[in-house]
C-alpha cells in the first residue's frame, strides 16, 4: 500500500514572528482546496491509506473537556476519507514534545508545573528543529516526567478522544490503524546519553505505556478490526537505528500481538548510505516482538528535491520489499494561498517535503506517484501446481522490469522472515492474495539445504 501524512498544518509555528498559536478555530488539513478534487487526485494516484494527524491539545479545552466542534469537523474528515474508500491510521501526534516548545501534540497539564510557562521558539527559523532535544534540559525534564507521572493521564485522553469519536463518525466505518504515539522522546536523548546508557529504564517504560495502551484501549475497538501501531524512540527514525532501537519487551499476549504493527520512521541520512541496515534492523525488531506487520509510518526526501537519489533508493527498497509506506507529507498549503490560517503557509521546520501544492504535484510528488501506479501485472503462461499446493511455477508477475517467476504459500506471520531474506540477498517480493512471488525460487536457507522457508517443505 501507499499512502501519505495529512498533514503538519496542525502544528505550531513559534519561530514566525511573536505570535503563538495556541490552538485553531478549525480544522482544515487542506486549507481551501476543493476536498473532492484533492481526494480524486490521491486516488488516481494509486494512493489507498491516509494517516491522519490528531493532536491531543488541539482536541482538549483546558479544563479538560473536549472542544466537541473541532472532533467533529476531525471526524467528519475521517468519515469523507471512509467514504472515498481509503484505509485511515488515527496518528496521536506528537513532535518536540508540545507547542510551549516549539512542536506540537501534548497540552501544557503533561509540563512539569515549573515549566508551564516557558515558551520556546525555534532558533534558525526552525531549520535545525530535529536536534533540539540533544541539548534542551526542558524536553529532557518533560519525557522524563512524561513516563513517571503522565502514562495514566495519557491513557484517559487517547480513550476519552477514541470513545467520542465512535459516536462522531456517521457510519460502521472506523479507523484501520490507531498509532498510539508519534515518535516519542526519551530524556536521555539528551547530549546522546543513550548510546552509552542503551539499557535505559524509559525503553522499559516506553513498552509499558504501550503494553497498558493495547490492553486498555483494544476493547474499544476490537468489533472494528482495529490495529495498534506501535514506534521506537524518536531517535531511531535515522541512521542511529543502525545500532539502537528504543523499545523494551512487551507485556501482552501472542493474540494481542496480532493486532499490533511496528511503525518504522525511515529519514535516510544525506551523508551516508544505511538504508538496507536501517530496515534490516527494523524487521528484526518487528520479529523480535512477535508483531503482526511493518508500515513504513513516515519516510521522505530530506533534500527537498535538491538531490532526489536517496529517495528514490527508498522508494525502490520499499517496493522490492512490499512494504506498506506513508510519505512524509502531503500539505498542499505549503507556499500558497490556500491555507486557512497564515502560519500553515509555510513548513513547520522549513522542510517543504510535500508531494502536492495546491493540487499541483511537486518533483517529489511526480516520484512519489510514479512508484506508486507502477503496477504488477499478473501473466499466466502455463500452470503447474505440485501435490501438496506449496510450490507453482510459471507463473509471471512483472513489475518494474522484475520478473516474479515463482509462487510460494505464504501467511502473514512469516512475511518478516520473507522480507529479511529477501534484503539479505537482494531478491524481489510480492504479498498477493495468500502467497508470495518472488524473484528467486530460494526463500530461505536451513542447515545449508534449500527450502521453502514458510512451512519447512524441501524443494524438490
């Protein structure tokens, strides 16, 4: 699947001017556009999943209640969404922690009370916003906060938002996907404290947050087939989960865990090329756990269409890999005129990575959507099919000048294992339908003999 990030207009703009934006009147994630033809455009693109941004302090009066006008235009969004017939990820976003620093996400009651009135601002014009935590005393103070005094607070409002939004939204339709948080801080992130304290106590909190999330929340939404997406520390989204991946053992069942999917948040760094050992090290974290899937949650083009090379490495990985990806982002507000309110004109970090301005597409976005319409086409030539219904030859798929000559059984719980072997030995995928194509007739290796790695059964 492909899908985009709707969208950073809910995020505050400190570094403009002296104005602090507080919280917007409505909600409006494509400013003035005409929503249909945005809609149309998404979907003639080939784009099928939307993940779309909520914000905890946006949706909370600050005496707590539900500002119940904006969830509903929130949900009624969601609803249009539905009804267009994409998949949706309900993203509890956070981003530098809250607006009172520069970001965006929790209200000020998550802020240790001798913090609560500071107001940062992003040097640079926020050009240098993602290494803001390695040396803020402050976000260090409220992560550490966040997970010793904050984890029950944070588990009454997801269920708070969730409930009304069951009764928000006009149909059966609801939600595929709910991430339970948006790249979360952890204190010692600070001046990289992290690497050499990886056994951290907060990867431990960090997984008990989660595990209390699912357990609490999943009866919420079990009737809906909801899944729980779940991220590391927000300092893996980079080359340092090369080495570290923040999240501790979870403490909920295999059938749980069936309902959960590894968020991984892929920025490839522009002066180094990782991105195999980035992923590899992702999906082992995904089997490590036992979680049902992967979704590439956020990647994107760092050099904003300065120098498009490492982007299209993502999006040839991804795609050789079968890999549900999100694109970070798509804001037709960005320089234009169309924004509802004047902050949300420009990016929030001066990184303008939107595939589509107004409903033009940007360089980013021809790329974008070129991978994305590049489909599989299935030939049948000839049919052969063994007696125990394992293994088929002769049948074609061909998709970027790849040939899928081979046919594998394949359940969901092994697509990681695929997939590893796969990027291990440069080999192309495709999940369809109960079975996996391949480009290779090998899928796995076991005490140096050649077998069908999904179910043990030897190639003949």
């Amino acid at each position: 699947m492909y899908g985009v990030n709707i969208s950073s207009t809910v995020k505050n703009k400190p570094q403009i001017g002296d104005v602090y934006y507080k919280k917007r009147n409505s909600y409006s994630p494509i400013g003035n556009n005409e929503v249909h033809q945005f809609l149309q455009q998404l979907r003639l693109h080939n784009i099928t999943l939307i993940r779309q941004i909520i914000c905890i302090d946006e949706v909370l009066n600050e005496d707590d209640t539900l500002r119940l006008d904006y969830l509903q235009q929130f949900a009624d969004f969601s609803q249009l969404l539905f009804d267009y017939g994409f998949k949706v990820i309900l993203d509890f976003h956070q981003d530098i922690f809250s607006r009172q620093l520069g970001g965006c996400g929790l209200p000020l009651k998550y802020i240790p009370i001798h913090h609560r009135n500071i107001i940062l601002k992003l040097g640079h014009e926020g050009k240098f916003w993602g290494s803001s935590p390695l040396y803020s005393t402050i976000q260090s103070e409220c992560w550490a906060n966040f997970y010793s005094n904050c984890q029950q607070m944070y588990k009454t409002d997801l269920l708070k938002i969730i409930t009304q939004l069951k009764v928000s939204l006009k149909s059966f339709a609801f939600y595929s996907y709910i991430d339970l948080i948006n790249e979360p801080g952890c204190s010692p992130v600070k001046y990289s404290k992290f690497i050499f304290e990886h056994n951290i106590p907060q990867r431990t909190q960090l997984s008990q947050l989660y595990s209390v999330l699912i357990t609490e929340l999943e009866p919420e939404i079990k009737r809906f087939d909801t899944k729980f997406i779940i991220e590391p520390f927000n300092y893996d989204v980079s080359q340092i989960a090369l080495k570290y991946i923040g999240l501790g053992e979870l403490n909920i069942t295999i059938e749980q865990r069936n309902s959960v999917v590894y968020g991984a948040h892929v920025y490839q760094p522009t002066f180094t090329s990782n991105l195999k050992a980035i992923v590899l090290n992702h999906l082992k974290e995904q089997k490590k756990h036992g979680l049902c899937d992967i979704i590439i949650g956020e990647f994107g083009d760092l050099t904003q269409g300065k120098n498009s090379r490492k982007f299209k490495q993502q999006l040839k990985l991804f795609k050789q890999l079968d890999l549900t990806q999100i694109i970070w982002e798509c804001d037709p507000n960005y320089n234009t005129e169309t924004c509802t309110y004047v902050q949300d004109r420009y990016p929030w970090n001066h990184e303008d990575m939107s595939i589509m301005r107004g409903l033009d597409t940007t360089k980013l976005g021809v790329l974008y959507f070129q991978s994305a319409k590049s489909k599989h086409v299935k030939i049948l030539k000839s049919f052969y099919e063994d007696i125990e219904n394992t293994y088929i030859r002769c049948i074609e798929w061909i998709g970027a000048k790849i040939r899928f000559n081979y046919c594998f059984k394949a359940i969901q719980a092994n697509y990681v294992d695929i997939r590893i072997f796969a990027l291990k030995h440069n080999i192309w995928i495709l999940f369809e339908n109960g079975y996996c194509y391949s480009s290779s007739p090998v899928l796995g290796f076991d005490n140096h003999k050649l077998i069908y790695c999904l179910g043990g059964v030897e190639i003949v």
